[in-house]
C-alpha cells in the first residue's frame, strides 16, 4: 500500500522544490510549502508564516498527511506513483480531482474516494493510469486557464508553465523531462 509520507514529499516537490520555506503572497494570501492562508485559516493563529523552516516544514507535512491524504484514501492505493498523481491532483485541483480520477477509471463520479473507486484505481494499469491522469490535468489545467482569461485575469507564465509540468509527471519525483514536453 502507498506511503502518505511519499505522496506528501511527491506534492512538496511542486509546491517548493528546494524546501526553502520562502513565504510568498497571492490571491491564496500567504503561502508557504503550498498552504495558502485562504484555505487554512487556522495557520495564522499557529503563527505558520513566521515560523522557522524545520518546524514549518514539519507543520507542513502534518497538515498535508492529516488533511489531504484521508480525503483521497492514499492508503488503500496499492501502487505509490499512482497514490501520488492522485494525491498531488487533490492538493492543487481539490475535489475536481476525485471526479477526474473516477472518471478515468470508470468509477461512478460521484466525488468519494470509496471501496468502488479503490478497486477500480488498484486493478488499472499503473502506469497507462498515470498517463490518464496527466491528460486529465492538462485538460484540466487548460480549461482553467481558458477561464481566466475569459473573465480579465490571465494567470502567469509561470505559474502555466509549473501547473504544465506538474501535469505532465507521472507521480515519481524527477520523471518529467522538459524535452519530452515539446512533443
């Protein structure tokens, strides 16, 4: 069964790939390793922003295996690239992620990580299931951006290009090679 401390180190990976801690502000408010203020109001209380690396790295995955991980079951995924595409998916997408995934596995969508959707998740394919998934998000990604533009507020290079590459990887740190993504 999959790690939830690997799916958690898989996300971290692109929410702060150096581990630097560095807080930033954006439409979330203050971020910090991915958790923005808007969406956990509680870390502002636990003063979160301002803490030491360690211990905001240490709150960070707490946070991020307590929350995250239960909501998408990750333990009761059986193969760990696939605990953390899904799970990565969750963390950024929400719960569009779930009917995504169910959808790729032809589980009834009805945005519950259940017994049906496991056993669907765990009796597909590993990898042919990442590279749905990745498709998925990129579809995903790109409706976003459409969107955003429609209504005045065009996202960043940037940020297009990091959701691209998070897309685009197949729920192992370091298999995406920016290469492969021009094809």
């Amino acid at each position: 069964m999959a790690d939830p401390a690997e799916a958690v180190k898989y996300n971290l990976h692109f929410e702060d790939a150096t581990l630097s801690g560095e807080v930033t502000e954006d439409e979330g408010g203050k971020t910090r390793f991915g958790l923005a203020s808007k969406y956990n109001p509680d870390l502002n209380d636990e003063n979160f922003y301002a803490l030491p690396v360690e211990e905001a790295l240490t709150k960070a995955m707490q946070i991020y295996t307590e929350r995250y991980c239960p909501r998408v079951d990750v333990t009761q995924i059986v193969d760990q690239a696939v605990a953390n595409k899904i799970y990565d998916m969750f963390v950024n997408m929400g719960d569009e992620a779930i009917f995504l995934v169910q959808n790729c596995v032809g589980a009834d969508a009805d945005g519950h990580i259940g017994p049906n959707t496991l056993r669907q998740i765990n009796s597909s394919d590993p990898g042919g299931l990442c590279y749905r998934l990745c498709n998925v998000s990129r579809a995903y990604y790109k409706k976003v951006e459409l969107h955003s533009i429609s209504i005045g507020k065009p996202r960043s290079e940037g940020e297009l290009k990091s959701w691209d590459t998070r897309a685009r990887c197949m729920g192992k740190v370091g298999d995406f090679q920016p290469e492969k993504a021009q094809q």
